[in-house]
C-alpha cells in the first residue's frame, strides 16, 4: 500500500506541469523549449522513477509475504505448544484416573458385619507392635521399650534389622481378633498379646485389649533390672486427647486416656497391672506420625540431662493428639491395656467392659483363641504325620506372621510420566488419586508395604486361611487400578511408609508392569469352587466377587496384551529396562520381579521375554475359567480361549524359545556373552584426586539369538505345564533340575545354573547379585507344584518326576525349619553356596511363608 499511494502522488504531479505549460500559448519560443527540455528531463526522471518504484514494490511484497508466513508460523507454534501442554496434562490426568467402574470394595459382602468385624486390627507391621482401624486418618496406638545393648540404652519402636533383636514375630495371628508375639532382645523377652471384642454398648468396631509381659533371662547388675515401656496413642486426625488424672495408678484399673471420634464415638484408654510400675506420661501436638520415636527420645534425652533421670517429664502440649505412657517397673512384669469404645454413654457398661478385658478374665479369652487357632491350623493345613514337630512350629509361625503382617495403608503414590524430549513444559511427577490399600507384605522390617507380584503369592496362603480376608486383599489392590488398567507395582502409601524407602525408588512408572500373580489366585479360587471345595455362602461370595472384578481384570489383562507385547506373535517383553546404561553388567528386569536374572544384554523392542509370555497364558487361561463360571458366552470369552491355545501351544513355543543342543528355553534377544564390568579412573569436577569405578564394556558386536542362561525362566514352561507328559522335552527338564552343576542343591533350586556366564557375578560395583544363585522359595513353590502335577500324569516320566519332588520337597521344609530353629526367622532367600544359610531381609514371611503350604502338599491350580 505504502508503494501504490507514493506512485500516485508522483503521477498527479507530474500532470498539473504539462497541463500549465499547454495554457500559455504566447509564451516565447526559448520558454517553449525550456519547457520541452524540462518535459524531457521529466520523462527520463519518471522512467527512472518508475524502476525505481518496481524495485521497491517488489521488495514490500516480499517483506508483507514474509510477515504474513511469520504471522502463520507464530500461530502454529503457539497452537502445537498450546496442544502439547493440553497433550501432556492430558497424559497427566489420565495416568491418575481412576478405572470408571464400581469399585469392588462397594460390594455389599464388604460392607456391614464384615467391614466392622476388621475395622481395628494389628494393622501397622512396620513398627514392631501397632494397632489401627481401617480409616484413612484412625487412631493408632503402638509400642516402644529401651533395649540395651553392649551397655547402651536404645529405644525400640520401628522395625529395624540393624537392632539386632534374637527373634521376633507373630508364632499366632488369625488375622481378625487374636495375636500372640514373642519378642526376643538380647536377654529380655516380650510376649505382646492382641485380642478383640465386641460387646454391648461398644462402639462401631468393638473394643480391643493388649498384653506385654516382660521377662529377663539375667538380672544382674542393679541398673539392668529395671525395664521401661512406652504405650501411645496418637490420633491422626488431630482431635485432642485427655490424660485421665494427675496420678496415674494401674492397680484399679484407672482412666489412662479419653476423647473422642466420629467413627467410635467416645473412647477410654486403661491401664491395669498387678505388679509394682511406675508410670509417667508425656502429651505432644504433632501432624508427623513418622516421627514419634524422635520425639519421645528427644524427650528422654532432655530429662536425662536435665534431672539425670530416665523417664518423661509428665508434662503435655496444649490440646495434645498423641500420649505418650511409660511404665517402668523390675522385671518380671506384666501390663494390660484395655481400649472401649462408645463410652459416654449410661449403656455403655464401661467398667464391665474394661473388666472382660483386663487380668484373669483376659486370660482365658485368650486361651481360648489360642484353642481355636491351633484347631483351624490342623484343620486348614493337615500338617499330621507329614512332618515333625518342629516343622509344624515353623510353620505355625509362617501362617502367624503371613496375617499379622497384614496392614493398612492410605496415601497417593507418585507417579513418574515419562520423559518427553521435545517439552519441558510442567513437572515429571504427578500424583496418584489418595487411595486406600489393605495387604500382606513381604517384610515388617524392610519391605512394610504392598508389592502386587508378591500379593499373588501370599494370597495362595491366606486364602486357604480365610477366604473373606483373600477377597477383600484382592478387592484393595484391583480398585488401585486407573483408566488404562494399569497398578502400580509398589504401593508406598502414608507417611510412615514413606519414612521406609529412599526418595529415588518412590516413583511408580505407568509403563512398566509387574508379573499378574493375582491370576494364581483367582485361578485356584475358581477351580476350587467348581470341585466344592468352599461353603454355599462362601462360593456365592466369590462369584459375585469374580462378577464385579470382571471388568476391571479384562482392563489389566488388555493393559498387559497392547503395552508389554512384543514385535512377533503372541511375544511379550518386559519394558523399563535401561538401553543407555554404562553401569551394568546386564540390564535390570525390574519390572519382571527377577531383577538382575541375565536378560538380552542390549535391550530392544525384539526382546521375546519367555517368562512373561508364560504369565500372559496363565491370565488368559484364568480369563476363560473366570468367564465359563460366571456363564459369559460372548466373544470375549472365545477370545480368551483362543489366546491360552495359542499361548500353550508347545510347537510355536518351541519355535520361539527352546534350544535343541541344550534342551531348555531360554529368552530371545539382541545378545552377546562378552560384556564384562572393568575397573576406570574417574576425575570429578573441581576434585583434583582421580576415583574408580566398574563400568560396563562390550568385547563383542550383539546379534539377536537365544539368551543362553539357565535358570527360573528356563523352567516357566514346565511351571506352566505346556510341556506334554509323554515329551522328550519333558525329561531334558527334569535333567535340568537334577543336575547338580546347574540347579540342584541338597537346600531347594538355584536361582541360576552355575553354568551360567553371570553366576553370582555383580551387576554393578553396588549391586551384589540377587536372582544369580540364590534359592528362592516362591519359584521353588511353582517348580514343586509342576514336580507334583507331572508325577501324577500318565507319560515315561511320571515315577521320576515324583522322586525329584519328594526329594525336593523334603530339602526345602529341612532348611527353612533347620534355619527358623537356630535364628528365629524365615528369610528372604536361601544360600546356595553355603550350606542354605538364609540371608537377605528378615523376617520375611511373604513367599518364604509357602512352605507351609509344601508341608501341607497345597498347590496352585496353575
């Protein structure tokens, strides 16, 4: 426009000139020629003007097209970026949706009777004695006591292995009502006993009793013979608490603590003992639930230096929500601690109550569910004459610390979304919707909290316990599961669980899977119930269970068949290994469960995982199972057929995985054997001192084979009893197992054949290896269980197939009773190296629980 309108005036111009010069026709000949040679000057000045305005046009044109691409490209960018920050919340929001379906825990088996009959319970296994209900913000109460060690006083509260405590744990616990734990630090035992009741007059749950009784093997020196507990409650919601009187006197049974909640209403707290204690007290006003040992050692420590006394000051925060009580008294004595809910109340017969739950009377309750339990334990596990008497405490113990490890937990995982190269818009993390998770754990002192792939396998125990119990776990866990059909394999829910796990392992990775155990489970409950094996109301229960829990199982199987398929058909591999790594000897398998069991030592998407594949065919063999007993038809259910015969189908798994030389299955993947880990000096910036470090060197180009390490994942077809009975295959298996080079030893199954190039190798400097030889009782369970099915099949190798169990079975109830009796615990793992001495965590009463059911000769209906 600029150009056009500086044209026109110039042409205006220009005329109005010629125009005057034409009008004055008298002027003289020299004028007309001064006007013709100006005439002249004017046209060659315009047609000077003239290339001069073309060039300019031009040139504006080309600025406005370039202003007006510009203008569109600023559009786009600001829309894509718009869209990507739209995209990733997007992403964000639907990894953190909940699966929009009923939850399960609605059911009305779960409400009522049910829901109140669990409400409290010994439900905070992280701590060496807990009490809670099953709300998100419940009162809790819990134990502490100074244990001494090579002359020092240490407080003990949180379950802690380097405490170094002789033994302890539940040897009884019916998962209900009734516990009974022994306790064992250095010369001092504690005996803690759980019971509840319900009585006229109580509040929604009942009320609740605990007995301490305090033993000393030595009373020595004069300083050594007085012991000190520590009994609090602590009320997560922040209502106040009220010490009952100035003087606090156990001999009547007097008022310790009241106050009040919604869920119970009124409550009272009393303390009654026969022996000679004395009692002090302390009141805090704190959120931080985590931090409760700190504070009452903090307060300790104050009094000590301030009055050169062990004991709290009998002083409180304003409007306190955690009392803290300390009874001291010489050993031996003996402490009740009565909890009654409902009070305020003139029906509420408080005193009765407290009565029932206190002395001679608590006694024999307690007697009496000690009866009971040994009565179910008989009957559930029919332990007579298929093992000794020490077996049967171990596994008395297993079963006890199986359902008092039980807990209850509430809180948001954080989730990690993975990270997008092209945007650094918002945060990496997002949190998971505030959940509630009610579950067994692997371990009180290292893992006190839900792992999904370990629930499976404590299930196949507790279910055989307590159907109602197994339904309701199960129910928790599949009403984690979001949008998608994804669970987050590790459940780190609260504060105090949190307090548990270094901050780097918190995040859950929505890619990621973990092996669906729970398949186990639910393919044992269906089997069972079509063989009778529960009562009418029972098999009712799970098949409305089953009913409701079926479309959220559909999701978690489609989760698992789209996310962790592989590139071929009907191959799946473990995602959220680590291509880029310098560090390792081989990629972890996390997600897989097994950790450092050598995989492909590049990962790719060509990875066929062989073990995973076996899980995909017991999940849609369950499907169809699940499916035939609710009497679905449709196609889905056809489908779910189809796919456990392809997925049993021996000669494309052979295709895909077995080694004709070797006779065993292995994984598929872009392999070489010549990585080692090699010592390089590192120089750190700004540090002038040259360090070392193991990393990671290939000595060889990969190439896409067979990965040729024998072990667990080796035996996932037999586990799964593809194998047919009359197959040579069959007997290269039994070869494997047997022999005594690769996984055979006189205490259960290596992990890892000694064969094997990484055979007790490390993966990293850090890393000591975990899944390369160790014994492991859960793979132990399956490869038994498979032992038994296949000795009972007609086929050549049945009579062999039942000598290696029986030899097995035999070896493996020998080394963990032989274990349990000289340190008072189950392990995490067994050393093959060194005569099966347990090793790793303590106690573990997840799957090294099982061997209960070896004694009992109960196994998965895989």
């Amino acid at each position: 426009m600029a150009g056009s309108s500086s044209h026109s005036r110039r042409t205006t111009r220009n005329r109005a000139k010629s125009s005057e010069n034409e009008e004055n026709e008298d002027s003289s000949i020299s004028n007309r020629n001064t006007t013709t040679t100006r005439n002249i000057k004017n046209r060659n000045q315009r047609t000077k003007n003239s290339d001069l305005i073309r060039i300019r046009s031009f040139d504006l044109k080309t600025l406005l097209g370039f202003c007006v691409l510009a203008f569109f490209v600023i559009v786009f960018v600001i829309y894509s970026l718009v869209i990507s920050v739209k995209e990733d919340e997007v992403r964000k929001l639907r990894v953190v949706t909940p699966f929009p379906a009923p939850r399960i825990m609605d059911l009305p088996q779960f409400q009522g009777e049910h829901k109140e009959s669990l409400y409290w319970g010994t439900y905070r296994p992280q701590v060496y004695f807990g009490v809670r209900a099953r709300t998100p913000q419940s009162l809790i109460a819990g134990l502490m006591w100074i244990g001494v060690k090579d002359g020092r006083y240490f407080l003990r509260h949180v379950c802690q292995d380097s405490d170094g405590l002789n033994t302890y744990g539940w040897t009884r616990h019916n998962g209900r009502d009734y516990g009974h734990q022994v306790i064992v630090d250095q010369d001092v035992t504690l005996t803690t006993s759980f019971l509840k009741s319900k009585e006229t007059g109580s509040g929604f749950g009942g009320d609740w009793a605990v007995r301490v009784d305090v033993q000393k093997e030595k009373l020595d020196e004069e300083i050594w013979r007085t012991g000190h507990l520590f009994f609090y409650l602590a009320d997560e919601e922040g209502n106040s608490l009220k010490v009952g009187r100035e003087r606090l006197d156990p001999r009547d049974g007097s008022l310790f603590a009241s106050s009040s909640r919604k869920d119970v209403g009124g409550w009272e707290l009393h303390l009654v003992s026969e022996d000679n204690v004395e009692i002090h007290y302390s009141g805090f006003k704190t959120p931080h639930m985590h931090n409760l040992t700190e504070l009452v050692e903090g307060t300790l420590g104050v009094q000590a230096r301030r009055t050169g006394l062990l004991q709290l000051p009998d002083v409180s925060d304003h409007s306190p929500n955690v009392l803290v009580f300390q009874i001291s008294a010489k050993f031996p004595f003996k402490t009740d601690f009565s909890f009654v809910s409902g009070t305020g109340l003139k029906s509420s017969r408080v005193e009765e109550r407290v009565k029932i739950l206190a002395g001679n009377l608590l006694s024999n309750q307690l007697s009496e569910k000690e009866k009971d339990f040994e009565e179910k334990y008989k009957r559930c596990f029919n332990l007579t004459d298929k093992v000794d008497s020490e077996s049967m405490i171990a596994g008395r113990a297993a079963v006890g610390n199986m359902l008092g490890g039980i807990g209850y937990f509430y809180g948001q995982s954080k989730i990690a979304l993975p990270r997008d190269s092209s945007s650094k818009i918002g945060d990496n993390f997002v949190p998971y919707w505030p959940a509630e998770l009610y579950t067994a754990v692997p371990s009180r002192s290292f893992f006190p909290r839900g792992f999904l792939w370990d629930e499976g396998f404590h299930q196949l125990l507790i279910w055989r316990w307590d159907i109602r119990i197994c339904l309701d776990i199960i129910g928790h866990w599949l009403d984690l599961m979001n949008i998608d059909g994804w669970i987050p394999r590790e459940q780190i829910l609260g504060s105090e669980a949190l307090s548990k796990v270094p901050e780097e392992f918190v995040p859950q990775h929505p890619t990621n899977a973990n092996p669906p155990t729970l398949f186990l489970v639910l393919h044992d409950l269906v089997r069972s119930t079509k063989r009778n094996t529960f009562t009418a109301s029972e098999s009712k229960e799970i098949s409305y269970f089953l009913d409701r829990a079926f479309t959220r199982l559909e999701a978690w199987f489609q989760w698992f068949n789209t996310t962790q398929a592989g590139k071929d058909v009907s191959s799946y591999y473990w995602h959220g290994r680590d291509k880029e790594t310098t560090r390792e000897l081989n990629p972890k398998s996390l997600s897989s469960g097994l950790d450092d069991y050598p995989r492909a030592s590049h990962p790719t998407e060509e990875e066929r995982h062989l073990d995973l594949r076996c899980w995909m065919l017991l999940a849609a063999d369950s499907m169809h199972s699940i499916s035939d007993l609710l009497g679905r038809k449709d196609n889905l259910a056809k489908n779910y057929k189809a796919m456990a015969e392809l997925l049993s189908n021996v000669d494309i798994l052979n295709q895909m995985h077995f080694d004709n030389v070797s006779g065993a299955y292995f994984d598929f993947g872009n392999h070489t054997e010549k990585v080692r880990l090699r010592w390089q000096e590192m120089r750190t910036s700004g540090n002038n001192y040259a360090g070392r470090e193991l990393v990671r060197e290939v000595l060889e180009k990969p190439n896409l084979r067979l990965v040729p390490h024998v072990g667990y994942v080796s035996l996932f077809p037999f586990i799964m009893r593809i194998i047919p009975p009359g197959s040579w295959i069959l007997e290269k298996q039994l070869d494997l197992i047997s022999n005594k080079s690769t996984l055979w030893t006189d205490y259960g199954l290596r992990s890892l054949a000694k064969t094997s190039s990484l055979y007790m190798k490390r993966n990293t400097e850090h890393d000591a290896p975990y899944w390369r030889g160790p014994i492991w009782m859960n793979m132990n369970y399956l490869i038994l269980s498979a032992l038994h099915h296949y000795s009972r099949e007609d086929g050549p190798y049945s009579m062999r197939a039942k000598s290696i169990y029986g030899e097995l079975r035999e070896n493996l109830i020998r080394n963990v009773v032989n274990n349990y009796v000289k340190t008072g615990y189950l392990w995490e793992q067994y050393d093959q190296k060194n005569k099966g001495k347990g090793k790793g965590a303590r106690p573990f009463t997840g799957w090294t629980a099982l061997v209960l059911l070896i004694m009992s000769e109960s196994f998965a209906e895989v």
